[in-house]
C-alpha cells in the first residue's frame, strides 16, 4: 500500500510539474512555482496523514494478529474440550447404555419378584385356610379329649374300684388259703407266715445242697396242694391268681457240677416245689417258679441260726 502511495505521490509530481511547466510557460514561471510548492506541501501534509495512518494501520494489523493467535488458541481449547466432550459422550453413551441394561435387568427382577410375591400371597392365603381348618379341627379334638379324658377318669374309677374289690377278693381268698394252711400246718414251728407268703424252711423240704424233696418235705406239699386246690374251686375265673414259689439260700458258697453257685441251687428247689405240685393236680399255669440265692435274705446277720432261716421256701398267692 505504501509503494502504491508512492507512485501515486510520484505520478502526481509528474503531473504538478508538468502543470508547473505549462503553467510557467502560460502564466509565469513564478506563479507555476508557488502554486508547486502548495501543492508539495499538500503533498508533504498527506504524506505525513498517510504515514501516521500506515502506523496506525500496522498497530492494529498488530493487535489484530495477536487477537488472531489467542483466537487459534481459544479454537484449539475449544477443539480439545470438543473432542474430550465427544470422548465424554461415548464414555456417557456407554454408561447410559449400561444404566438402561441395568435397569431393564432390575425390571425383570421386579416383575419376577412380583409375581413371586404374588405366588406367596396366594400360598399364605391357602395356609392361612388350612391353619383354619387344623384350628377347627384341633379345638373338635380337644373336645373330644376332654370327653374322653372325662370318660377315661371314669373308667379309671370304676377299674380302680373293680381292681380294689378284686384286690380284696384275692387278699379274702389269700387269707382264707394261709388260714386253711395254718390250721393244716400249725404244728410245725420251722413253717410261718411272713407278711403276704407262707415261709418254709429248706430244712423240712430238702437235704444240704440238694434240690431234691424228702419224704417229709412231700408229705407237706401234699397238704398245701390240697387246700390250694380248694380255695382255687371258689375264686372267681376272672382273677388271674398265681401261687409264686421262690427259692432262698443263706450265703454259704455252692460250687458242684450240678450247681455252681447259689443261683443255681434257690431256682431248681423253688422248680423241684412246682413240678411237685403240678404232679399233684395244680394246674401249672397257675406256678411260677423263682430263685433268689443269698440275696433276699430276712436276717442279715453271719450267724448260723440267721442262715437256717434265710434258707428257705416262700410261698405267695398273687395276682398275675
């Protein structure tokens, strides 16, 4: 621009003086000449206008660069945020993508907790019917319980006033047994009536360490075969009595090969009383046969008179 100032200003030069030329050679050359130097000095102020407005054009061509630069630079940011926000949207688009997985996931797991709920609620329902049901029934069971449990308590009366009079029954028929056997018996001080059973001792049965009966000793149960048979025509079918035989020995040892120790001894004599008896017309469903060995004795001392005693046969009428 400033070259083409320059030609303009030197073409007008050109042509100031040519005017000059021809205006000297027509006017004058005095009056051409300050006409010229008016107009160099036009010339020179414009000059000086165009010079100041060049400086003036360069400063903001200047700052015009430089608000340039910070615009490329604002543009690049921009570009930089641009881009990291599109990377920000894919990232986002993923997550979002994922959140909508997510939630169409839990959806489901709603709906299907849903219908299970609704499952339990139908199940409640029908348990809650059929507690119902069992309430109802439970309290029909306690009814009857309590009739029965009334009816059982009466049954109980009347069994427990049937086994009364049956105990008493049996107790009559024991005692009236042990009176015909005293009176049969009342001779023989070795033969009492201990409690509820009639004692014999072993002595009036059996040898030492035998279970096999002497002569006297059969002699005796002939006589408690006879009155147990009479007493048994009048006691009523429906007691269930038994004449239980036990077998007692004193704490002497016994070891033979027939019996090896006292166990063996008080059971085959309370056996050898049995078969006896049954040989006799007893019926032996109505015996039981027992031993006891040294164990059950009635006089605990170390004597000789306490062992006698404790050897011994007791007979007891009861009840099956």
């Amino acid at each position: 621009m400033s070259q083409l100032l320059l030609v303009f200003i030197f073409l007008l030069t050109l042509f100031v003086v040519a005017q000059f030329m021809q205006a000297r050679e027509i006017s004058g050359q005095d009056t051409a000449l300050e006409r010229l130097r008016a107009q160099v000095a036009e010339l020179s102020e414009l000059l000086a206008l165009e010079k100041a407005s060049k400086a003036k054009l360069q400063a903001s061509l200047l700052s015009l660069t430089d608000e340039l630069e910070a615009q490329k630079g604002q543009v690049a940011s921009l570009n930089a945020m641009l881009q990291g926000l599109q990377a920000s949207k894919g990232e986002a688009g993923g997550i979002i993508g994922a959140l909508r997985q997510e939630l169409d996931k839990e959806r489901r797991i709603s709906a299907e907790a849903l219908a299970q709920v609704e499952l339990l609620n139908q199940q409640i329902a029908a348990l809650r019917r059929q507690v119902a049901m069992l309430n109802a029934a439970l309290e029909a069971s306690e009814q009857r319980e309590k009739e029965a449990r009334v009816k059982i308590v009466n049954l109980g009366k009347r069994l427990n006033a049937a086994l009364a009079r049956r105990v008493q029954e049996l107790a009559r028929y024991r005692s009236e047994f042990f009176g015909r056997l005293r009176a049969i018996l009342s001779s023989r001080a070795n033969i009492r009536v201990v409690g509820d059973r009639f004692v014999f001792s072993s002595e009036i049965l059996f040898p030492k360490g035998s279970a096999e009966l002497t002569e006297e000793g059969r002699r005796e149960l002939d006589k408690i075969a006879e009155a147990l048979l009479e007493i048994s025509r009048d006691i009523p079918p429906d007691i269930n009595w038994v004449l239980r035989v036990d077998g007692h020995t004193d704490t002497d040892p016994i070891a033979t090969p027939q019996f090896p120790s006292n166990w063996e001894l008080s059971t085959a004599r309370a056996l050898s009383v049995v078969r006896y008896l049954i040989s006799r017309g007893v019926p032996p469903e109505r015996l039981a046969a027992t031993g006891f060995g040294q164990f059950h004795p009635i006089d605990p001392r170390d004597t000789e008179e306490a062992k006698a005693r404790n050897r011994r046969i007791e007979l007891k009428l009861t009840e099956r």
